[in-house]
C-alpha cells in the first residue's frame, strides 16, 4: 500500500477508531467553478466535522492515492487546468505514470475501501444515461456500487440521468435503495 497516503487527520482517526466519512474529488476540480468548488468542498469536510467524524477527501496526486487531503490540495485540485477525471477505468493508470486526479464516485468507493473507510458522501452519483439504449452509456459508478462493500449517501442520481432506468438497474443488480424522506 506504499501508493496510499494518508492525511494526518485520517491517520489519527485510523489509529483512534473515530469515525470517517469518505468524499470524492472530481466535484472540486470537474464539477464546479472556482471559486464555489472549493467552497463547497471546504463546506463538505466542515459538515462532516460538525457532525462528528472526519472527512477524508479522495484524490490521486503524483501517482499517490491521497486520503484526506491537506488545504494545499483541494486549492491545486479547484485551480489546475489539468486534472484527470478518475474512475475504475483508469485509476491505476493515473498511479503507474504518477499523475494527478480527482476521484469520481466509483474511484472514491474503491479507494475508501482499500483503506477501511466504510462510509462515503456524495452530491450525487452517475447512471444510466439519456438515450442508453443506442450509447450503452451507463456511469462506473453503478456497477461500483454493486461489488464495493462502501455505504454511498447521496442526494440519488443526478437529474440529468434516466432516472427510471437508472433504479432498474441498480435493482437489477441487487443495490440496496434506502430512501430518507421520500415517498
């Protein structure tokens, strides 16, 4: 595990069995504009302090995977131009020719896992794409969510999506669903 950092924060819950929520990084540097994606990433790890845990934002930097990052690297990862966008696919690629990127729900969940972090939050995730039936156009983060042992709480799947077609799938494969205030 010599490709996997810890953040002093994380390393001391590890060591103290405190509580620690996982948080990608592709909304800091693909999903939001400066400055509101850093706000919003620096208001993600204040919530989950506030509410007793610690945040262990994800990232790969210079082929390290990075859990729990420094106030330097959310800055670089919501300014830099140059940040891959990271998932199943080409995760340990990015970490063999040692380049830098942020983790989408599906890397995130392989990557808190590796580590033991059982939980993680999230906006929302990926899924089955408009029109899939001629794409086959359908988000990693669905077929994560079905092999990674990781609790994902989020907001559901993102509008934009076939959202109908999205639930079937995550039916189909046996994802369990537990809605909070929804009828």
């Amino acid at each position: 595990m010599n490709n996997i950092v810890l953040g002093n924060e994380v390393a001391r819950a590890c060591d103290t069995d405190r509580p620690i929520v996982a948080l990608e990084s592709t909304l800091i540097s693909h999903g939001l504009p400066a400055p509101y994606n850093l706000e919003a990433a620096t208001a993600a790890e204040d919530i989950v302090r506030n509410n007793g845990a610690i945040p262990a934002t994800v990232a790969v930097i210079e082929g390290q995977i990075r859990v729990g990052l420094s106030a330097e690297e959310l800055e670089m990862l919501a300014t830099s131009k140059s940040i891959l966008k990271l998932s199943r696919n080409n995760l340990a690629t990015a970490i063999v020719r040692k380049m830098t990127g942020a983790t989408t729900v599906a890397a995130t969940m392989i990557c808190a896992h590796k580590v033991g972090i059982t939980v993680f939050a999230t906006g929302g995730i990926g899924g089955v794409h408009r029109g899939w039936q001629a794409s086959l156009d359908i988000s990693a983060d669905l077929s994560e969510l079905m092999r990674t042992p990781v609790t994902v709480i989020c907001s559901g799947a993102k509008s934009l999506l076939d959202l109908p077609a999205t639930m079937e799938y995550l039916e189909t494969m046996g994802v369990p669903i537990i809605g909070l205030g929804t009828s």
